[in-house]
C-alpha cells in the first residue's frame, strides 16, 4: 500500500499555520507526533515519522542537539523573513 504524502503534509502545515506552533520555542519529538496524529488522524507511526522527516528534509523544522544528547525541534516561521538583519555600530573617537 503506498500513501501519498502530499495532502497529509498540507494538513499538518495548515495545522501548525492556525496553531501558530512556531512561538512555542524548541519541542521534543512526542510532542510533534501527538500533534502529527492528532492533524492527519493517522496512528501507523511509521507514517508519522516519514511526515516528520519529510517536514526536517524540506526545511519546515529546525533542529537543535541538546546536552542529553538528543534532540529539539522548533518550527520555522513560515510568515518571517529569511534574511536575517544585523546591527553595525560605528563609534568616533
């Protein structure tokens, strides 16, 4: 059986979208397959972990390796800027 992942991938985003799971900071793995589950209604966890890598692969999700030598995910803000801004001050003496 082959499953399009395409429309559950929408789902999700348009999920994280309304939810606005970005400003949530970093999040552990349980914590986004829950919500995985919960915005497609899919419970085989293989399923759930091929949406996730794909989100990782295109991007969606930041990843961050924390001291227990695990990991931490945060979504990406899909309304913000990619370029990041910096300040540049000048001091006269």
């Amino acid at each position: 059986m082959k499953t399009d992942l395409k429309p559950l991938l929408k789902k999700v985003l348009d999920y994280i979208n309304k939810k606005q799971y970005w400003k949530h900071n970093y999040i552990k793995y349980s914590v986004i397959k829950r919500m995985i589950i919960y915005a497609t209604g899919i419970d085989r966890i293989y399923l759930v972990r091929k949406i996730f890598i794909t989100m990782i692969d295109k991007g969606h999700i930041i990843r961050k390796r924390n001291k227990a030598r695990s990991y931490l995910y945060k979504f990406k803000n899909p309304n913000g800027s990619t370029i990041e801004s910096k300040t540049i001050t000048i001091e006269f003496t």
